[in-house]
C-alpha cells in the first residue's frame, strides 16, 4: 500500500440516538467528538438508527421522522386533503392506493410516404 493516501482506520464508538445503544467498531468516518469507554477515549460518532433500534431487527414498527420525511411521503402519496363538506373520519384509509391519472401518450411521428416516380 501506498503511504499517506489511505484514511485513519481506527476504532470508533457508534452511538444510536434513538435508545442510547452504542458500540465500538473500526472505521475511517471523520469526527470532532470523543467519548471515554472503559477508560479509554474513542471518537464518537452518532446515528440515528442501527441494528439495535431498526425495527427489522427489533420487530417493533416505529416512524421516525428525520427533517419531515414522513410528512413529505404523506403529501406526495399517503392522505388526500380534505374535500369540502366531508368529515374527518372519512379520509383516505392507509391502506388504499393512491389513484394515479393515465399518463397521456405522446404523438407518433408518421413516416413520410415515398412517392413512386414513373420509370
């Protein structure tokens, strides 16, 4: 290996936010923070989500909400806004699909015909 091209691969704290879970693993991630484990300072980097909050691995379904993101998917695809007069029970069930309009197809461009000269 080259000399001094390749990044610090040392062993890093990983923090998860969501359930204060962390870990100690090896990585090259760049980071201001350190934090002390069995009297040894590590750098610390924090995560929102990993193996001990995800709910593939915990079997619980949580929405996490990381700047509006579930709010973005609900205006694009999940609840329709209210018509006038309607009651609030009545809004679209989570589990209906969203109704999408048919794409309009675009003109084909004909083939100019070939006219036949007398020979």
């Amino acid at each position: 290996m080259k000399p001094e091209i390749h990044p610090d691969y040392r062993d890093v704290v990983f923090l998860d936010t969501q359930n204060g879970t962390s870990f100690i693993t090896r990585s090259t991630i760049k980071t201001d923070e350190t934090t002390e484990v069995d009297g040894v300072e590590y750098p610390l980097a924090k995560v929102e989500i990993s193996a001990a909050s995800h709910p593939f691995y915990t079997g619980t379904m949580t929405i996490i909400d990381t700047a509006g993101r579930v709010e973005r998917f609900e205006k694009r695809y999940g609840r329709r806004k209210q018509k006038a007069g309607a009651p609030a029970a009545e809004e679209a069930a989570p589990e209906e699909a969203p109704v999408e309009e048919p794409a309009a197809e675009a003109p084909v461009a004909e083939e100019p015909v070939a006219e036949e000269s007398p020979a």
